[in-house]
C-alpha cells in the first residue's frame, strides 16, 4: 500500500515535473527556486520533496540557512523515465 502512495504523489503534474526539474537542473536548486519553475506555491513544493525524500528519492543538503536540492540515484531514475514518457506523449 506504501508504493501506492509515493505513486499517487508521482503521477500528478507538478510532483512530476519537480523532479524533472531537478534532474535537468544546471547548478544548484533550492526549493524557493524549484516552486518557481513549477509554477506551485513553496509550501505545497517542500511538502512534497519531504514526501520524496522518506522514499528516497531527493535529499537536502542544509548549507547555512539555505537547503541544496539533490536527486538521489532512485530519484534521477525516475525523473529520466518520466522524461521519457512525456516525450512520448
């Protein structure tokens, strides 16, 4: 039942195309930057990276004040296939 949650949380718009996002990044993202790019307000974005970081997905990297954004190697697998599958779309 776990998986189904992480999935629902997936194949929606916006969680989808965060970690496009960050897969397709050049340089440093945080998560101000990331609710920018997805048109989507910065507390509904970190509510969802909190849900994909407990499935291992995306980890923050506290600098400062600030949290770096990072896929993890799960993570950029799933953002490459999503990738794929919009293109094929």
């Amino acid at each position: 039942m776990k998986n189904k949650e992480i999935f629902n949380v997936l194949f929606r718009e916006k969680p989808a195309m965060m970690l496009v996002e960050l897969k397709n990044a050049k340089g440093e993202i945080y998560a101000s930057n990331l609710a920018k790019q997805v048109d989507c307000t910065y507390s509904h974005v970190v509510k969802i990276l909190q849900q994909m970081q407990k499935e291992g997905l995306v980890v923050f990297d506290k600098q400062g004040r600030l949290k770096l954004l990072n896929l993890t190697k799960k993570g950029s697998e799933v953002a490459s296939h999503i990738d794929s599958i919009r293109g094929m779309l």
